[in-house]
C-alpha cells in the first residue's frame, strides 16, 4: 500500500477511536432494543447505508465479510477505505476477533499480525491481491465493538 494510502486509512482510524472510546461506556441492559436496528452517524454521502444490512452502498461485501451485528457507525469510501463498527452480542471479544478472522481468511485474506493491548486484541490481515483490514474489537459489559478498517485496492 502506498504511503497515501497508509495515511488514508491512519485518517479513518482516529475518528473511529475516539467515537469507540464514548460509545464503549457503561450501558444498561434495560436500554438495548430487544430487536436492534441498524444505527449510528454516517458521516459523508457515500457512507448512506444500505437498507438491508447498514452497510455503505459502495463497501465490497463480497470481499471483505462482516460479521452479523448491529451497524453502529460507517464512514469512508472505495477510494479512501472504510470505517465499518458493529455491536456484537458476545461476552468476550477474543471469540468475536477469532470468527471475524476466520471469516475473512475463508474470503482469501491472510493474516500478518494479532495483539492483545491492554485487553483489546486486533489483527492486521492483507489481501495477496491488494488490500488491508485492520480489526480492533472493544469489549464492554456483554457486547463487543467490532471495527473494521478496510481497503481494497482495485
């Protein structure tokens, strides 16, 4: 990847962290919708959900899968890479980084790194054809934030 492009994707992380850091507060199960729907601020025209499932119009769902869950945020575009967060209802985070890895390595995506700071695990994986997704998964009461950082190169 390109050193723009680097920068691109450093640019959509940031925003991305410190929205995480507000929404990975102290929740009350008696406020979760018993059937969530697809929320969050999407920040720029290209980053309109799709109706069926949250996601950008334009996000290559047949390259880069994404686990079920609610959509919590979006942002960014094919060109610059997106920002892509979702609720998962899991406990723990390392099974919820363990599924969405296994889920993009069956997709062609290969693993080149995984951390656990601080009790927030991420990975780093690459696609041999060109492109990067970066997982960061924030666990908080009984939910995990998952987010995905993603680019593929075209």
């Amino acid at each position: 990847m390109t050193r723009p492009g680097r920068l691109r994707l450093a640019s959509l992380a940031l925003p991305s962290l410190l929205v995480l850091s507000v929404a990975t507060g102290c929740s009350d199960d008696s406020s979760r919708p018993d059937d969530p729907e697809p929320t969050g601020v999407f920040l720029s025209e290209a980053a309109t959900p799709d109706a069926e499932d949250g996601l950008p119009a334009d996000f290559p769902r047949d390259v880069v899968p994404v686990l079920d869950g609610e959509v919590a945020s979006t942002d960014g575009d094919a060109d610059a890479g997106f920002s892509i967060t979702t609720n998962i209802y899991s406990a723990e985070a390392e099974p919820v980084l363990d599924a969405a890895i296994a889920a993009l390595e069956d997709a062609g995506w290969e693993l080149t790194d995984r951390t656990d700071e601080l009790g927030f695990p991420s990975a780093t994986l690459r696609l041999p054809a060109g492109g990067l997704v970066i997982l960061q998964a924030f666990p908080s009461d009984d939910d995990v934030n998952l987010t995905y950082f993603a680019r593929v190169d075209s």
